[in-house]
C-alpha cells in the first residue's frame, strides 16, 4: 500500500478537471490524503463536501527560477506525485520537490523526471488514462464515469437562475471553430418552445458577444445566463437541466459531470478520449470537422429523449 499523501499535478482546463474525477475520488476511497497543483478555479469546481482537496496554486509562469521556487514549497511534504499534467515542467517540478514516487505519461520527452512513465494512447478514453496513473503505483482504482455534485443550496441557486429553463445552449466556446451556427441553435429553440421547452442560453464571460448572436436571433422565451455564473453554480446547473447542447467545452463536460443529458459536437478531438461516450449524453462528429456544417435535425432527433413530445 502506498504511502498516503499523494500531490496531483494538475492542468487548468475545465474539461481535464471533470475526467479526472474517477482518478481524485479513487485516491480519496483508498484513504489517500490528495493535495492538487492547480489553478484555483479547477480547485473549487472539483472540492465538494464528500471530496476534500487541498490545494498548492499553479503558477503559470514559464520561467526555470520560478519552478525551482515552486519546488521548494513541496519538498519532503508528499510520498508520491501523480502528474496528470502533460506538460514538462509539471514533470520537472515532481523530480524537483523531490518526491519519490513520480508517476505519469511517458511524452513531452520527460520520461527521465519520472519514476514511473507510462504510455499515453491516443484513443483511450481520458478517464481511463488518468486511471491508470494511479493504478501504477498499485492502487486499485475501478473504472468509473466523472461526477460532480452539488450542495442543496447551490441547486436552489440553479433553479432560481433559471427561471423555468430546462435546456441550456451553449453558443460559445474559447475556439471559433467549436462553435456552432446561431441560426441552428436559434431554430432549436424554437423547436423546443413548441413543445413547451424554455432554453437557457449558456457560456463563460468571453463568450458574451457570441451569446448576443444567439439572443437576437431569438423570438421565443430564454433565459441568458452567458458570463452571469460562477463555476460552482455551472455545477447546480448540471443537475437541474434535463439537457444541454454545445460544442466540445469545458462547460460541456461541467454539465455532463453533473448529470445533466448533454449532446455535444465535436469537431478535431477524437470521441473514444474526451466524449462522454455512456447514456444519457450523445455525441455528434461535425461533418469534415467542421461544427458549423452540423444542421437542426441531428441535434433535434439527440434530444428527443430528454424533453417532452406531444
């Protein structure tokens, strides 16, 4: 049985965070003691009352002298690091701090920082690969979907939010191209009106202006909840939602992890890794990869069996 502090070493993308949930809450069930290298964000998406982490702030700076000094703050405080991180530095930085046990994927070149480098598939599903990290250092970790959950009080927020809404859309994404056509989604409102369906419209604060693109395409009933919500009330939205449709975000993967039916369109990334490939959520591939050639009815005939048809 390994020792149990283990330092996760973590990246500051939402959509990474949700998959690693299986890998964190493993760790938890074995009686490990987890701390997360991280951004503070991702530290407070994924920490909830049956999840406890602590939490050493990434700082992203690139700089050599600023990982040496990083490294100084975690020496002889972990037995072992899980370095879910790809990246080099998050590699150098375990080698650094001088934790014994260093365990990650064998890429980037940083094999040698690592006492334990293990290949990293292309295909296999993200849950899986982060599992398996943690079953090299011989901890049983079964395989399990992400989860996120929310408090009673961060549901009751959600349904004060939205005001009746029942499906979200996610009009937005931080890459152009994962977007999809606004006049689609439009036409999906007011598919869903018909039978009696109130759409919210979803998306952090840097999708603002494609959220208006949405909202003045639209003559039905909405709600916009684009940039007016904090990464926990993301969560409470997850589980009152009976559905939500968008491109391959990092939002996507917050709602799907809470529950909520999601059909998500992806565009370049393979579905075996980053699609939530088991019931109730759907996944589309974009037509030559291209989200905005995705049309109405494939988005309609994915919901049908998460809202009300006459």
């Amino acid at each position: 049985m390994p020792s149990k502090r283990v330092l996760v070493l973590m990246k500051r993308f939402l959509g990474d965070a949700v998959m690693a949930t299986p890998l964190l809450d493993g760790l938890i069930e074995a009686g490990c003691e987890v701390t997360l290298w991280t951004t503070r964000g991702v530290h407070t998406l994924l920490s909830e009352p049956q999840r406890l982490l602590a939490l050493e702030e990434m700082n992203r700076s690139r700089k050599l002298i600023d990982t040496f000094r990083a490294s100084r703050g975690l020496r002889r405080r972990f037995d072992i690091a899980i370095v879910v991180n790809r990246g080099f530095r998050s590699a150098a930085l375990a080698r650094l701090a001088g934790i014994r046990t260093r365990v990650g994927h064998d890429v980037d070149r940083r094999g040698w920082l690592l006492t334990k480098a293990i290949p990293y598939d292309l295909e296999q599903s993200e849950v899986e690969s982060y599992l398996d990290l943690g079953r090299a250092v011989r901890l049983t970790l079964a395989s399990r979907h992400p989860s996120l959950h929310a408090t009673e009080g961060e549901r009751a927020e959600a349904r004060n939010l939205l005001q009746g809404a029942t499906v979200g859309l996610q009009p937005g994404a931080t890459w152009v191209k994962k977007r999809l056509r606004v006049e689609v989604l439009a036409g999906l409102a007011r598919k869903l009106a018909s039978q009696g369906e109130k759409v919210a419209i979803l998306g952090g604060d840097d999708e603002v202006a494609a959220g208006n693109e949405l909202t003045e395409a639209l003559d039905v009933p909405y709600v916009d909840l684009v940039g007016r919500t904090s990464i926990r009330e993301a969560v409470g939205l997850g589980v009152e939602l009976r559905a939500a449709v968008g491109g391959d975000t990092g939002l996507m993967h917050v709602l799907a992890g809470a529950g909520c039916k999601t059909v998500t369109v992806f565009a370049t990334k393979p579905t075996t890794k980053w699609g939530h490939l088991y019931e109730p959520h759907v996944v589309i591939r974009a037509p030559d990869e291209d989200p905005s050639q995705v049309e109405l009815a494939p988005l309609v005939g994915a919901l049908l069996g998460s809202v009300a048809v006459p």
